[in-house]
C-alpha cells in the first residue's frame, strides 16, 4: 500500500547518504519525527536539496510505502528559513542547540501537534529581536522537559508536595527538580537562592527576564545536567560548546 501525505515540518539534520541522496530528520506537524530519503538531494540544481536545510520549516510531500525503511521526501516548499537566526552568531548557537535537543531525545512516530507549534513558535521568537537568545532558548529547555514527561515544578515540591513559592530558599534534585526549604534542610540536594527560583518562574511563565549571565548560565547547565538524569544517552549539546 502506497499514499500521499503532506505536512509541515522544521529540518532538524541533513546528511549525504549515497553518491546522490540525502537522508534528512524532520519533526512534522501531522508525524511527529520522522526520516527520509531525498533522492538526487546532493545534486546542486536539486531544488528540494537546497530547501530541506536544517532548521528550515518546509511543506513536505511524502511518498509513504509500505514495507520500506525509510520513506521517500518526494517534494518540499519553503515556508520559513529565519534569515535573522542565520545572519547572527549567537542565534544560530542556540537554534542549533534547539534542534540538537529535539533530535537528541526519542520521540514517538506520532503527531504532536502542540510541541510542533511549540518549536515553531520559539523559532519565530529567536528570529525575532524581542529577547535575548538564551533566554528564549532556556525557555523552550523547560517546555520541552515538561513536553517529554520532566516537568520541572515551581509550584509544588515534588519530595513532599508543599507549596513553593515563598520559602526563604529551596534546593535542587537532578532527579526531581526545585524542591522546598524544608526538603533542602534534610540535606536533599543543592542549595538554590529565591533569585534563581525567581528567574525559573519567569521562564516557566514568559514573564521578563532580567539578562544575567552568571544566574543565566548557572540555570543552562542546571537543565543539561538534570535531562543527564532523566534520558540515557543524553550527555551534552555539541551546539553549545565554543
Ligand atoms: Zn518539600
């Protein structure tokens, strides 16, 4: 059995597979993730080849087949290619660390229309001047664990389900996220300051961000080192070093 689909995407990686295909992986709205051969992708003339480039987000043909390993990107349209992103340094890091998270983790072969909508949107943000790059990454960090299943709570404490804001401090778990003062006397985790509590509250809810590098940093490697804990196999964003 044989047929047509058709469905937006964003390009997550494109790699030469044969003397003249590609083998590219998308995140689709109507598939979820999915990978495809480009036939004829590595021939410069090949429209389709240019078009499907990571981070792209493209209207796709696919000719789906039964009983075939992969299936065949048959052809593909340009909806956005974010020319600021691609024109600034620090942007591109991080929609590449974006993109490295999204395709780094397992993802079921089945539509998730709202993380879809999600990645687009924080794309469109990043393209956007409205927020610095990091932030608006940090921001998509934490939908995104919360999208595979680790949200990180600033609302409750996940050790004793006390409320949290408004304790004097907190700590962190790796394993569990923000936990309050109580918990954190008993010698659970780390220690955590009510301004890096603050500061994961007006990720978690887009609220404004005053830009600090140090509490800003501090919460990135925070994150990487709490999806360590949670999905084997997951060691660091390549995007993100130099
Ligand atoms: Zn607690």
């Amino acid at each position: 059995m044989s047929e047509i689909l058709k469905t937006e995407a964003i390009v997550l990686t494109k790699i030469n597979y044969s003397d003249s295909s590609k083998i590219v992986t998308l995140f689709s709205e109507k598939l979820g993730k999915v990978t495809l051969i480009v036939k004829g992708g590595r021939n410069k003339n090949s429209k389709t080849g240019i078009i499907v480039d990571p981070m792209n987000i493209i209207n796709v043909v696919i000719y789906n087949k039964s009983g075939r390993d992969v299936q065949l990107l048959s052809s593909a349209d340009l909806v956005s290619l974010f020319s600021n992103i691609r024109s600034d340094y620090n942007k591109l890091k991080y929609g590449f660390a974006i993109l490295e998270l999204i395709n780094g983790q397992y993802l079921h072969e089945e539509p998730n229309p709202r993380l879809y909508l999600g990645i687009k949107k924080i794309f469109e943000r990043l393209n956007s001047f409205e927020e610095e790059p990091q932030i608006v990454f940090l921001r998509f960090f934490l939908f995104f664990l919360k999208e595979l299943g680790f949200d990180i709570s600033v609302a409750t404490c996940p050790l004793c389900n006390s409320d949290l804001p408004g304790n004097k401090f907190y700590g962190f778990v790796y394993s569990r996220g923000i936990i309050c003062s109580n918990c954190a006397e008993k010698g659970n985790g780390l220690e955590l300051s009510t301004e890096l509590f603050d500061l994961y509250n007006c990720l978690k809810f887009k609220k404004t961000v005053n830009f600090n590098k140090l509490t800003i940093d501090l919460i990135q490697s925070q994150l990487i080192r709490f999806l360590q804990h949670h999905s084997i196999g997951f060691n660091e964003l390549k995007s993100l070093n130099g």
